[in-house]
C-alpha cells in the first residue's frame, strides 16, 4: 500500500503546477489560494498599519492642541507668514549645507582610511605611525564637535598665520572632516580586521606583497561590509554641517537665525529643520535598503 506524504502526518506534499500543452507554467489551484491568502493578510496588516498610525496621529494633535499655551505656540513656531519668508533663504543657505556634505565627504572618507591603514601596519618600524593614529582618532572621537568647532572656525584666525584662510566654511569644513574622520576610520579599521587572516594569507601565497594583498583584498572585502555604518556617518555629518554657521557662515541655520534676530518668531527654525529632514530621510531609507539588501546576501550565502 502507498502512503502519500500528505498521509504519514509529515506535512502537505508540494503541490507542482499544471502545464498546458504548449508546455507555459500554469500554477496549481492550491498555490492560487495560497498566493491569494497572503495577499489578503497583506492587506489586512496594511489596514491596520494604517488605522493605528491615524489614531496615534489624532491622539497627539489633540493633547497639543488642547495644551493650555498651544495658540502662543502656533503664533511662534508655526507662522505661515514667517514660514514663506524664510523658506525661499533656507534654501538658499542650504546649498552651502549640500556643498559641504559632498566635500567633506569625500575628504573624510580618504582621510579615515589612511588613518585605518595606518593603525593596521604591522610590524614594529611602523609603532609610532600606528601611535600618531590612536592618538588622533582617540583625541577627536572624545572632543565634542562644537567644540572642535570653536577651536578651530575662532581660535585659527586669531593665530594671524600668513597663507592661512580665516573663511568660516573653510575652517568649519576643517573641524567637520577632523572630527568624522576619526569616526570613519574606526569604521575603516573594524571592517580591515573583520577580514579573516586566510584571505590575506591565500594573497600572500599566490605571490602578492602586503601592499598589494591590502590593496586588492582585504580593503575591497573591508569596504563592502562597512557600507551601511558609513553611510550613517555621512546621514550625521549631512546634519552637522549646519553648525558651522557658528563662524558666521550663512547655511541654512543662519538664514534662519538672521530672520529670528529681527523678527523674534522661531517659525524660521522649524522650517529650517524640516528641510534637513527632507533632506536627510532620503539617504536613511537608502542606508536602511542597503542594510537589508546584504542582510539577505549574507543569509543566502551570497557575496558581501
């Protein structure tokens, strides 16, 4: 007698599709049903996604709008008219903002790799390169950035060094690429030495140098694993480079901060916000699609 799987308790048997006689794939009807089940619990989950988020939503409008200082609040934060005055020149000073991001970036990422690099040099000739680097990445990592800042975008121009810039974006830009790289090398250097020792032995025995076993193994394999935290730290440097309108730079925080000083109405800050925001949640979602991407790489086997 045969037993059917279905029969011997072991779970459903798979269920192959149905052909029709030009041989195109036709899915069975259980497969159909199935497909169907899960489209409508995705609906059913989305629906109530959607309600509870429109009742938490309602929930908070009334507790603020019901709060007993909410008409002063709106008057001071949330003036239409301040707010179309200030947005066209928080746009303006934003680009500053965008500009800086781009070339910081690039200049904390060279930076922060040389500075991992430099951590990982082995032997020891190479102890006081690997010192100056653990002291630079220890030293900018604790300094808070405001302060950095300071130092840097007010206590440089008071030095009168001849050749030295005294501009407020060039210097914050400065104190920005000091402080992140210190950050990215970190990043650089766990991703250098997550890189299991077999890769650059294999390197090393089909004839590569440490340079070049460096160069063409371990850092591209470091790089790749390192991506989504990288991408973090460029998402908080976005947000950053609005404090370097502590030297007088106009970015958007400034043009915000130039309408507030002469109208006294904090509406320019919240739109001010709001466009970092705009700006930002963009490459979050895109550092999160990125994550998951080679969550699902690494759970398949696949290449990291």
């Amino acid at each position: 007698m045969t037993v059917t799987k279905e029969e011997s308790g072991e779970g459903p048997a798979e269920d192959p599709g149905e052909g029709d006689p030009s041989g195109a794939y036709v899915p069975s009807r259980r497969r159909i049903e199935r497909e169907r089940y899960k489209r409508a619990r995705a609906r059913r989950a989305t629906a109530i996604a959607a309600l509870s988020t429109l009742v938490t939503g309602a929930a908070l409008c009334l507790v603020v709008v019901s709060a007993p200082g909410w008409q002063r609040t709106k008057e001071t934060f949330f003036n239409g008219r301040y707010a179309r005055e200030a947005f066209p020149k928080v746009l303006e000073g934003l680009w500053l903002n965008v500009r800086l991001l781009l070339v910081c970036g690039v200049a904390v990422l060279v930076l922060g790799m040389l500075i991992a690099v430099a951590r990982t040099l082995r032997g020891p000739v190479f102890f006081p390169v690997r010192a100056l680097a653990a002291a630079y990445t220890d030293f900018f990592r604790g300094l808070p950035l405001i302060i950095n800042l300071m130092i840097v975008v007010l206590g440089v121009p008071a030095l009168r060094l001849q050749g030295v810039t005294v501009d407020p974006v060039l210097l914050g830009g400065t104190a920005l690429t000091l402080t992140y790289s210190a950050y990215v090398a970190e990043v650089f250097r766990a991703g250098i030495e997550s890189v299991h020792p077999s890769q650059r032995a294999a390197a090393r025995a089909l004839g590569l140098t440490n340079r070049q076993a460096l160069r063409y193994v371990v850092i591209p394999q470091a790089v790749r694993r390192q991506v989504p935290p990288l991408l973090n730290d460029l998402v908080s440097l976005q947000k950053d480079t609005g404090l370097v309108s502590i030297g007088g730079a106009v970015d958007a925080v400034r043009a915000a901060d130039i309408i507030v000083g002469r109208s006294l109405n904090y509406t320019p800050y919240i739109v001010a916000g709001l466009v970092f925001v705009a700006l930002t949640i963009p490459m979050t979602r895109f550092t999160d699609w990125i994550t998951a991407r080679m969550d699902r790489q690494r759970a398949q086997g696949g290449a990291i």
